[in-house]
C-alpha cells in the first residue's frame, strides 16, 4: 500500500473512459489501482447508441455534464483526488481537472490528431453505428472528430490545457492505429506547468490495457500517482 494511505490520506482515481461505454479494457487497470489501496470510480460518457443524439454537435455537453455530476459525488469521498482519462475520456478529463483543481491529472492515448480519418470515416458508411461492431471505437471516435462538435471541445481543451496546473502525466501507444502519437506532445507541450511527464510505450497500440506493456503502463501510472500526492502532502505538512 501507498505510504499516504498509511497515513490516512485518502485517494481517489477517477477514470473516464472512451466513448463506446463500457468498461472493456479499464477493469484490469482498475483492478491493479485498488490493490495499491486507491479508491476508484469508472465513469463511462454514456452515449445513447442508435440515438440521433449521437449525432448532434453539441452531445459532448451533454458527456461532460454527466461526467461531472459523478465527479461532484467522488470528489467529496477523497482527500487526494487524481483524474485518469483513456482515449476520449482524456478531453473530459482536461476539462475536469482544471475546473476542479485536481492533484493530478493523467491521459492515455487522448486524441488530438487521428491516424487516418478518411479509413475511419470509410468505416463508418460502410458499418454504421451499431452496437457489437468489432470496430465500434474506431467508429465513435470518429463520429466524435467529424459529426459531434469536435472542434467545439478541442476548443474548451486547449484553453484548459494553457490553465491547468496539477501534475500531468502523457501516456500513449506508438502503435496506436486511431490516436496519432503527435497527440500526446501536443497535450504535453501546451501544458504550461512545470510539473509535467510524458512516456511512450513502443509496442502497444490503443488498447493500451490489453496490450503486452499493460503492466508497465500499471506501474508508470502507480509511480506517478505516489509522487504527486506525496509532493502534495509534504507542502501541505503532513509528511
């Protein structure tokens, strides 16, 4: 267990995943956090499939609202509060963590540039959007780039990202078949805190859990996460 947890400080992962919610590829993750003795909460965007919504320009209103509610109701349960975002979930997350003044604020495979958009958006004429599609994320990240006002939350990041300054940690797959890796330099390099770690991990693509450096990219996340509070709880005196 984390020396804060021994003494007392009680912290909390608050991890927002991609679009296609459910929780594939993130219980592993939050399986290893809870075992370290972190509080976790898997919140999901919650996208109606099916729906015209998913379609409508302003829906990612309407994913940061939810997401926030739930946040409200996990940040009060903590005394440490860090917010994980994979993939789309790392753009809300941005949002949150600079709203709320988190400890820290970690995103994985976060998409600011695509891969090839023009496949993807092939793939979705061809497939639709339905649930069960094997390509389902490839689809819905897309359909975020193209149809869902993109442009409006990449807005609202960026302006976060000049803002925000709890401790950021950068993590995306070199394979990576959806998120261009210049994505997570660009998240890096926009943040202008001082306290800011960026890593790679060359073999693994976007489902970075599931990959074959899961583990590795458990312990970076764990070292970061101990750092930062413990920075955190030496200038507040507690340690």
């Amino acid at each position: 267990m984390a020396v804060f947890a021994k003494k007392n400080g009680r912290v909390g992962c608050f991890i927002l995943h991609g679009v296609s919610g459910d929780r594939f590829g993130v219980e592993a993750l939050c399986s290893y956090l809870e075992e370290q003795g972190y509080g976790t909460y898997c919140c999901g965007i919650g996208i109606e499939f099916g729906s015209v919504k998913l379609f409508n320009t302003y829906a990612y209103l309407e994913w940061l609202y939810r997401a926030e509610r739930k946040f409200e109701e996990f940040y009060k349960e903590y005394d440490y509060v860090v917010v994980i975002g994979v993939s789309v979930g790392g753009l809300i997350g941005i949002l949150l963590a600079e709203k709320y003044m988190v400890d820290a604020l970690i995103t994985i495979n976060t998409p600011i540039y695509l891969v090839d958009a023009k496949k993807v958006l092939e793939m979705l004429y061809r497939e639709g959007v339905r649930v069960g599609n094997p390509h389902l994320n490839r689809i819905i990240i897309l359909a975020l780039y193209h149809l869902m006002g993109f442009n409006r939350l990449f807005h609202q990041v960026k302006k976060a990202l000049y803002r925000l300054r709890c401790p950021l940690l950068v993590i995306q797959g070199k394979k990576d078949d959806i998120v261009d890796w210049k994505s997570a330099s660009y998240i890096y390099d926009s943040f202008l805190g001082q306290d800011k770690e960026i890593q790679y991990f060359p073999k693994s693509g976007h489902f970075i859990f599931l990959d074959c450096e899961s583990r590795l990219v458990f312990i970076r996340l764990h070292q970061f996460i101990e750092k930062s509070v413990e920075n955190k709880m030496l200038v507040e005196g507690y340690i």
